[in-house]
C-alpha cells in the first residue's frame, strides 16, 4: 500500500476514534476496494465478495480501538481481510470446481480444448484453480500478484519469515503453471 | 553467472530483487537463450492471471455502510469480548512473528517450569535412595553388633555347655 494511503488510513482511524462519526465513512470508501478485492480472489463470486467486505468492516469498526500499532494499519486490515474471507470460505464449501471440470475433459481431447478456450477463459480457469491452491500458497499469490504487496509486507501480514514467503510464491507459481499446463 | 532458477526468474518478474542482482541477471537474460525462453514462458504465464479489479457503486457502498450501523449497535457483550481477545491475539502473534527471538525466550521459560516439577521429583528420590541407603547401612552395621554380641553368647554357651560336658 502507498505510504500516503497508508498515512490517510492512519489519519482518519485517529479521527474515528476521537469520536468523529465521519471518518469511519471516509476511512471505509479508502479502503474498500482493497478489501473486496481480496475478498472476491478468496471466493470467486461478487455476492460473497460484498458480505465479506461488509462482515470486514463491520470488523475494523469493532476492532480498531484494540489496535495497538504492532504492525502497519493496512497490515492489520489486510490480515482481517483474509480471514473474514476465509471464514466465508469455511461456510460455504461447495465451490464449483471449474479447474477440475477442464482438467478431465483436457484429458480426452486437449489440443481442441486449446483451440477453444479463449483468454477470457483462461482468466476465469486461472482464478478458479488458486481458489484451490493450498492456504499459504493462495494467500502469498493473491497478496503479491493481485494486490501487488512487497515481500516484507506479505510477510509481516500472513505472519511467516520472507524466505518463506518467496518459497510459497514459487510452489503456488509452480503449481498452477503444472495444472493450467493443459490449457496454455 | 550459471542459468537462473525458477525463484529467481520469478523475483525478477515482480521485481523484488536488490539493483545489483537484477542487472546481473538482465545481463544473464541477454546472452543466455534457455533463459530468456524460461522468462518468456513466465511472464506470458503470469501476464494471463486477471489482474483487472473488481468495483461495486457508490449507491452498493452505502448500503452497505448503512447496514453496518444497526450491526455495531446489536453487538453483544461476549461478541466484542471475542473480538477483542480476537485482535489481542493476532496482535501477539504479530510481534512474535517480527521478533522469533522472544517466541523462542518464551518457550524456553516455559520448558523450565514445566520441567521443574520432573528435576525436583527427580532429587526428592535421590535423596530418598539416599536415605534408605544410609538407613540399609545403619541396619548392617546393627546386624554386624548384633552378630558379634551374638558370637560371643555363643562362645559363652559353647564354653559353659563344654564344662558342662566335662563336669558331667
């Protein structure tokens, strides 16, 4: 995030909590495209991506009082993000498996399959195969290829060193490139 | 410099390397075509994954932002005690994960206690051994007297029952 983003979030939560009713609104209309953003990369469907933004920030408002500035602000939205996502994930577990669909009709006739996936739906594949990449892994590359945080960052808000960030990356890279391999 | 791997190539691609790195791998990238050929496959790969964002309307944040506040209101007590031990607890491990140095001081603290109870138990039974030890060697050295006072009735009994013998 940009450090004057980064200094506008912290601006106006300070105003929040010295009991200015507005600034939770301002502060909101900054930060809610990051968040549904997340969130829709999580559940690949906008309904969810929208009560998950409103379950985060329903969350920021409870929860900022007890911020006690141990990581940067946008670090501790970020990680509230993905894990108000992740909780809409765990409700909702029947998630249409597009990936496993293309996978075993590729099997049968790949290089016409090839022909007539276009790269709109090699976009939708690819966002439908790191909904089912493990944890770690999906959480490094959404963070780092969509929301195009540093290592550091990715780091200090999923809570493990930098070279385990950069391993992830790598193995969530590694793998969707062996999954989409039928297809590219 | 030897061919680039796949980690390397990838850090290139989302530019996480320091200056002096990079220009040695873009210099690699120039004359090694195994590479470049990697780095094209990479990047067609990873340019194809969407990075377009999804928006909703102004009218959708608002009600939104308006269905929050009815929310805030009807929050119970234990919801915001389970939302503040929540944020106590990822606060924690946030600063455990930017200083492992104290996670680690912690744990060995608490190896040490937990472990006290075991060494403590450990020295009460030596000292128990100890003790039945010294008692066990108490009792021998009683048994030794005794055999002793025991020897000498003998030699008293035998003595008087062989003048017994030789007066009869």
């Amino acid at each position: 995030m940009l450090k004057s983003k980064e200094e506008d979030i912290r601006r106006l939560a300070d105003n929040f909590l010295n009991g200015d009713s507005h600034a939770f609104s301002e502060l909101a209309e900054l930060i809610y495209s990051d968040i549904l953003n997340i969130s829709y990369r999580y559940l690949a469907n906008m309904e969810d991506a929208k009560d998950a933004l409103q379950g985060t920030l329903l969350k920021i408002h409870g929860g900022l009082k007890y911020f006690k500035n141990a990581s940067k602000l946008s670090t501790w939205i970020y990680r509230i993000s993905i894990n108000t996502s992740l909780d809409y994930l765990r409700k909702r577990r029947s998630i249409f498996n597009l990936g496993a669909r293309f996978k075993s009709e590729a099997s049968t006739e790949s290089s016409s399959l090839r022909e007539e996936l276009d790269i709109k739906d090699k976009k939708e594949l690819i966002r439908k195969e790191i909904s089912g990449l493990p944890l770690r892994q999906k959480n490094v590359f959404i963070l780092k290829h969509y929301e195009g945080l540093t290592i550091e960052e990715i780091s200090s808000t999923i809570g493990c060193s930098e070279s385990a960030v950069k391993t992830h990356l790598k193995r969530a890279v590694e793998r969707l490139r062996k999954k989409m391999e039928v297809v590219l | 410099m030897k061919c680039l791997s796949e980690k390397q190539m990838l850090l290139f691609f989302y530019n996480e390397l320091k200056p002096q790195e990079r220009k040695l791998i873009e210099e690699h990238l120039s004359v090694c075509r195994h590479c470049s050929e990697s780095r094209d496959k990479l990047n067609n790969f990873l340019n194809i994954a969407d990075k377009e964002k999804v928006d909703i309307s102004r009218d959708n944040l608002n009600e939104i932002l308006r269905q929050l506040k009815p929310s805030v209101k009807q929050e119970s007590a234990l919801t915001r005690l389970r939302q503040k031990l929540s944020f106590i607890t990822q606060d924690i491990l946030a600063a455990l994960t930017r200083r492992p140095q104290i996670a680690v001081a912690a744990l060995t603290i608490i190896a040490v206690i937990s472990l006290l109870p075991v060494i403590n138990k450990g020295r009460m039974e030596m000292a128990r051994e100890d003790m039945v030890d010294i008692e066990m060697e108490l009792v021998f050295e009683d048994s030794n007297n005794t055999d002793v006072m025991l020897d000498i009735f003998n030699f008293d009994s035998s003595q008087k029952s062989s003048s017994t013998n030789i007066s009869s």
